[in-house]
C-alpha cells in the first residue's frame, strides 16, 4: 500500500495545492508493486513573493524574438485562459514541528503584508524572524510571517523565453542548492488555478506585464522519488502517474467534465498514454479551451539507480514524453533533478570560462530532444545565494533580531572561511556544445529551437557570478545568530 501524501500544506495565497500532494488520500498498490511515498523535503533557495492586491492578474504574452507573426498570434490566443477563478482563500493548517517556528497565518491586516526589505529581500509582516528550513517550498513561505524569501525575476523571464520552443527542458543542480522550492515558484507562476483576489505576483512584478505562461496552463506534478523499491517498477510507474492525472482533475474540480473511466489502468495502457489522454480531453473543454497541459517531473532519472531495467522503463516513457512537446500536444514540460550526472561536481569552485570536465559516471540521463539548461549561463544564479544575496539576508535578519550584522564576520565570509566552494554551472561554450539542434536541416529532430536561445540572458551579466548552495547559508545563518541547527555538519 502507497501512500501520495505529504506533510499537511499550510494556507495558499493562491488557490491551488500542489498536484502531487494529496490530504489523506489513500492508494492500494498491487501486491508486485510496494510502495509509493513521500520523500523528505529538500532545502530550498528562498524565494519571495509580494503582497497580493485586491484587483484580478491580467494575463498578457509575450513570445520570443525571431517568431513568426503567424505563430505569435497563435501562441498568443493560448495564454488568455484564466477562465477558472478562486472560490476563496483556504485557512491555513501548519503543525509547529520544526524548532523555531511560529505559525502564523495572513489576516490580511498591513503588518502581515509582504515587504522588501533589502535587495531582492522579501519578508511577511517587514519583520524577519527567523531563516527558513529545509522542505519550505513556496506556498509555505509565503504563508508564513516572518520568514525571508528572495524574489529572483530574471529567471522566470529566461523561462518564459523557451515556453513554445518546442523542446523539454532540464535543469539540474546539487541536493541542499535550492531546486525544489525554485520548481514550486515556477510551477505557481505557471498556474492558473489561483485567487485572482489574491495573487502574490503581481504586487511583486511591480507593475510590468506578465510574460508568457504567466498563468495559463494546468500544471501535472510528478515526483519520482515517491516510488521506490518496487518488485514492478514498471506496473507502480503506470498506477502513479494514473493516480497524479486524477488528481490534477479533482484539484482543478473538472472530475465532473472529465471522465476519467475510459482510461482506467489496464495491462496494456502506457504510463506516457494517460497523460496524452488528459491533455486531449483538457483541450476540448468548453470554457478553457487551448489551455495547455503542462508537465513538471522531479527527480526525473531516480529510476536509473538501483533498478535493472529502471533506465529502459525511464527512458522509454521520456522520449514519448519528448515528442509530445515536440508536436505540441501538451504545452511543455520541465525535468528536474537533484542528482549528480557527474557535471556539477566540477563546478565547486571552479572560476567562469574554464571548461567544466564532466566525472565518470555509471548513471546517465540521454535525452537527444531535450534542452539541459543546467549549465546555460542565462541561469547561473537562478538557484543558490550570490555574496550580495546572502549579504541582504544577513541584513534583513539582523535587523529583525535588533542585532547589529557587523558584530562578528559577515556570514558570506564564515562561509569561505570554512572552505566552502562557490560554485559556477555557467559554461560560456553552451551553446556550441548542445547536440539537440545543429542547424543542418537533415538532422534537426523537426524543429529549430535556436530562435529561441540565442540572446537568451543578459548578455553575460551574471554568467560569471559564483553562488552558495541555499542550505549552507541558512545554516550558517542560523549558527550565527543562535538557531538550532538543523543539518548537522554543513555550518
């Protein structure tokens, strides 16, 4: 027996619950396939959100330079979809498990609003209280008074960029960086289930139009680290993903439009089917039409390890996966994962424009029609704290301590005292390196998506630009100003 729940989900700004989260929900697992379940939350590069106004997201689109004006127009008409507005905001239920935190919900009131404080420096209430913990992903910050986030916009208008390139997308950092919390950021923003009342990113965008995909797709969650050690890797695949499709139509509540009995598991339906299946029925929706499914898998290649035929059984679900995008039957997906392929070890410490030598390794993802975004300079610092990040953090935490920051060495300078590496991902030969396309007509796998690269970023800016893995920092931060630490070892 499996269960697909995680730790109770505190209020939402937004309406929305994480599609692959599930309140006392319940599964029966074959007997050949034990076990789906909850993996431990990751720490999570803080993130910020604004506080959300009373007046509705006016959705606007914006496609990549070099399109035509025939498929601008087309991919345009998709992003007027939020057809699905908020019933309301839900009441917050957070259980004080974890030392130091005080839970507290948003009553609306002007002190619980979200306030910068420094830089990019975020805090609910204009108070920080505390560092945020390990498994706080961005609905949870936002929900929590006194808690820092840092808002880091470039990263979503890079993302916006490829949405309509046709390709996957991969992204790839270490296990304590910050992924997880920067997808759930990535997978509200991408939503468009959510309180029009009571959306956190307009205030914070401050006024500039929305980019593409700003609100406009359902978002299918997938998380592959729930299903472990199973005897029927295969058949427990099949029986999750059918589970998280339901869910995503309970959660958007179009189990009454949709019917899911035609699909029900068989032996002899694919796992790649039911999600093909969704997207179609999803599009013919009276009131949404042209909305666009839109698929997020963490820990994408967990089945690699440890299974004898998890590498075919991934890979043959994947490449499907792939040409969906490719032919547009679903509106994109993105592929994350905390695991070392053996190319970001050598990034500690490596300095930009060296090139990175990739480590042996056993265990590898290939995927010839996907974009691995993990060294593409224009995300550098997406994920993690650079010096002046962890510097307005400090700032903003001391002050809400009432201590003076100066008092003892700046946390940025502990860290590099205690011989942590900086780490650059940015390889400036990216774009040569990429395999996917190669601009000989006779070997594109259909479509070109270098319109869509090329100028992507800012121009180098940031390329260059070392940053601290999220758990680190919060660690430090916390030893420095008397927090029981939470994972012992990295402070």
């Amino acid at each position: 027996m499996f269960l697909a729940t995680e730790a109770s989900q505190s209020g939402r700004m937004r309406q929305r619950t994480q599609s692959n989260h599930s309140d006392d929900t319940e599964y029966t697992t074959p007997p050949s396939s034990p076990g789906l379940s909850q993996s431990a939350g990751s720490p999570g590069s803080v993130v910020s959100v604004a506080t959300p106004p009373s007046s509705p997201v006016r959705d606007s689109a914006c496609v990549a330079a070099g399109d035509s004006t025939e498929f601008a127009a087309g991919y345009a008409a998709k992003q007027q979809q939020l057809s699905w507005p908020a019933e309301g905001v839900d009441d917050m239920v957070c259980e004080p498990t974890v030392p130091d935190i005080v839970v507290t919900g948003p009553s609306g009131s002007h002190s619980d609003r979200l306030t910068r404080v420094y830089g990019n420096v975020f805090v609910r209430g204009g108070v920080v209280q505390r560092p945020p913990v390990s498994g706080e992903g961005f609905d949870d910050i936002l929900d929590l008074k006194g808690v820092p986030l840092v808002f880091k916009p470039d990263a979503l208008e890079q993302f916006a960029c490829l949405l309509g390139c046709h390709y996957p997308v991969l992204l790839r950092r270490g296990h304590g960086f910050g992924l997880p919390t920067f997808v759930s950021m990535l997978s509200a923003w991408l939503d468009l289930d959510y309180d029009s009342r009571n959306d956190p990113f307009v205030p914070l965008m401050a006024g500039s139009a929305p980019s593409a995909g700003f609100h406009a797709f359902y978002v299918l969650e997938l998380d592959f680290a729930h299903i472990y050690d199973s005897e029927n890797l295969y058949g427990t695949l099949c029986q999750y993903i059918h589970a998280q499709c339901r869910r995503l139509l309970e959660r958007y509540d179009l189990s009454e439009k949709i019917f899911w009995l035609d699909i029900e598991r068989t032996p002899s339906t694919r796992p790649e089917e039911y999600i093909m299946s969704l997207a179609g029925k999803l599009l013919i929706l009276p009131s949404t039409s042209c909305t666009d499914l839109f698929v997020i898998i963490r820990n994408c290649d967990t089945f690699i390890q440890g299974y004898v035929d998890g590498s075919q059984i991934l890979h043959d679900f994947l490449r499907p996966l792939e040409r969906m995008v490719m032919r547009e039957k679903i509106g994109g997906a993105l592929l994350v994962s905390e695991w070392d392929d053996g190319t970001l070890a050598p990034c500690a410490g490596r300095k930009f424009g060296t090139p990175i030598r990739p480590k042996p390794s056993l265990f590898h993802l290939d995927l010839e029609r996907t974009l691995d975004l993990t060294h593409h300079p224009a995300f550098q610092t997406a994920i993690g704290f650079t010096d002046a990040e962890i510097d307005d953090l400090e700032r903003a935490l001391a002050m809400g301590l009432g201590r003076d920051c100066d008092e003892s060495p700046r946390v940025v300078d502990q860290i590099k005292q205690a011989g942590s590496w900086d780490e650059i991902f940015a390889d400036e030969d990216w774009y040569r390196n990429q395999k996917t396309w190669t601009h000989d007509l006779g070997r594109l796998h259909t479509w070109d998506p270098s319109r869509y690269l090329e100028g992507l970023g800012d121009s180098g800016a940031s390329a260059g630009v070392p940053v601290y893995p999220a758990r680190k920092v919060t660690e430090t931060l916390r030893k420095k100003y008397g927090f029981e630490l939470l994972h012992r070892g990295w402070a």
